[in-house]
C-alpha cells in the first residue's frame, strides 16, 4: 500500500523536492510559520488528506521563518498560503485557514487517479447502451479507488438517467458529506430533489395540457418545472419556477423560492450571468 508523501523543504531541497517531484506528481506546499495559528489548525487536515491520499500528491512543508527567501521568490504575504506546482509549475493556490472541501477540490482538479481512465470506459459503455457492462466498470473502478467518491457519483447519475430515482437517492445518502457536498455532489443533490417532485407529477403531455387550460396551475406549473430541470432545461425550469411565485409564492412551502435558490446555487460558476439575470427578477417580484 502507498504511503503518504510529506516533506520538510529547505532552499537546499527545493527544486528536488517540489520542482522535479512535480514531474510526477502534483506537490502541494505549505507555507507556515511557527506563530501562526491557522497553521496550526491547517496542518492536521493536510497531513490527513496526504494520508488519505497516499501518494497520488506530495505536501511539502516551509517554514516561513527558516526559509525566508523562498517565501519571498513566491510572493508570499501571508501565512498560511498554499501553492499546487505540477510540471515545474505553480498551477493553483490558495490562502489562509481553508477547510478540508477547499483542498480537496484543489487537489482533484490536478489528480490523476488510478480510477480515472475506468470511470471515462464505464461512462462510454453506459453512452452506447451498455448497462451492465458499464455497471462492471465502476465496481471495478471502486475496488481499485474506494476513496475516488466521483465514481460513486457517476453511479448516481447513470441511476437518474436510467429512471431508478430510488436506487439514485438511496446511494447517494449514503455517501459522506465530503462526497456530497463536492463539486460533482452538490449539483447531484439539486438535481435528487427535483426528481423527487417529478415522481410525483403528472406526465410531461399532461401536465402541457393542463398548462394549457390553465397556464397558472400551480401543482402543474411545479411538475412542470421539475421535469424541465431533469432535462437540464435549467433556464426554462427558472422560468416556470418564477411563474409559479408570481402566480402562488406559498405554494409547496415555498417550492418555487426554494427551487430558485438551489438552481441559482448550482449554476453560480457555469452559467453566473444566467443567474444573476434570475436572481435579480426574483428579487423584483419579492420587493
């Protein structure tokens, strides 16, 4: 079994340690300082994750105080500060006392983990329809990687996408929060919380229809817009959804105003300018 890949770097060591090791693999480096309590607390979780991870990254460790002159070739201004080098290169950073979802989506973005290459052959067979074998894949793909919480993910996904929301959910609760409330899990929990009102509506065709006859229809303007986002028809579900609060705001215990939220929140980074136009028509018929 791998073991964990921390190391004390000096000027003497640091272009062996960091620079040329990061040929290999990602080398995160810890900027610290012994005075500095963030670092203190900071600490622990690196060393965790460096655990965890077990050599798929490298934490090197410089005291700000001893090596000076490094902290000063990396711009360094406060403790603690994070630099990811990959290729010889500085590729991310970040500053201050960060939690544990900070580093790992850090971390993740520049891994290659082992599980990788058989989570893309798994999403391939899954795409020409071939469930079953897809389904092999990713047990294998768990087997190799049981920490990798993204192939769990695609399981999830593929469960959605196949219409087994009971299987899709029940694995999904019984992923850790790490996994959950990840890049990749965040947007999964949205999307559970939309299929789950989906269960409960009419048809597509029917719920047209009635739209038709009543276009304010509020139980079928939430079915509508459920389904819309289980198309990823995310504006149109927004859309629908600021229907629904103009025409029944308490309808579902505030289902519309709700739904709003989580889809602005999901669509912060991809689509900000899609969501601050919607953000801003939610707030003008709130005030």
């Amino acid at each position: 079994m791998s073991q964990a890949l921390i190391a004390d770097v000096s000027a003497d060591n640091f272009q062996q340690v960091v620079i040329e090791n990061s040929n290999q693999i990602p080398v995160l480096v810890d900027f610290w300082a012994p005075w500095c309590g963030p670092c203190k607390s900071v600490m622990p979780i690196l060393e965790k994750l460096a655990e965890e991870y077990a050599g798929l990254f490298l934490l090197a460790k410089i005291n700000i105080d001893d090596h000076s002159a490094l902290a000063d070739q990396y711009a360094v201004r406060s403790v603690p500060s994070f630099k990811l080098f990959k290729q010889g290169e500085m590729v991310a950073e970040l500053t201050g006392g960060q939690p544990e979802s900070a580093f790992r989506e850090l971390l993740d973005a520049h891994i290659a983990r082992p599980s990788d290459a058989i989570r893309a052959q798994a999403q391939q067979a899954f795409v020409s329809g071939q469930m079953d074998q897809a389904l092999a894949l990713l047990g294998e793909a768990a087997q190799l990687d049981p920490l990798n919480h993204k192939v769990h993910l695609d399981l999830v996904q593929m469960y959605l996408q196949t219409g087994h929301l009971d299987k899709a959910t029940n694995l999904f609760n019984k992923l850790p929060d790490e996994a959950k409330n990840s890049t990749e899990g965040k947007p999964m929990s949205v999307i559970l919380s939309f299929a789950e009102i989906m269960q409960t509506t009419d048809d597509i065709q029917t719920l047209q229809k009635k739209l038709a006859d009543n276009p304010n229809d509020p139980a079928a303007l939430y079915g509508f817009a459920s389904i819309l986002v289980m198309h990823r028809e995310y504006e149109k579900a927004m859309q629908t959804l600021l229907k629904l609060f103009s025409v029944d705001r308490s309808y579902a215990d505030g289902g519309a105003q709700k739904g709003l939220i989580k889809l602005f929140d999901m669509l912060a980074e991809q689509a900000p300018g899609l969501v601050k136009a919607y953000r801003r028509k939610l707030q003008t018929l709130l005030y």
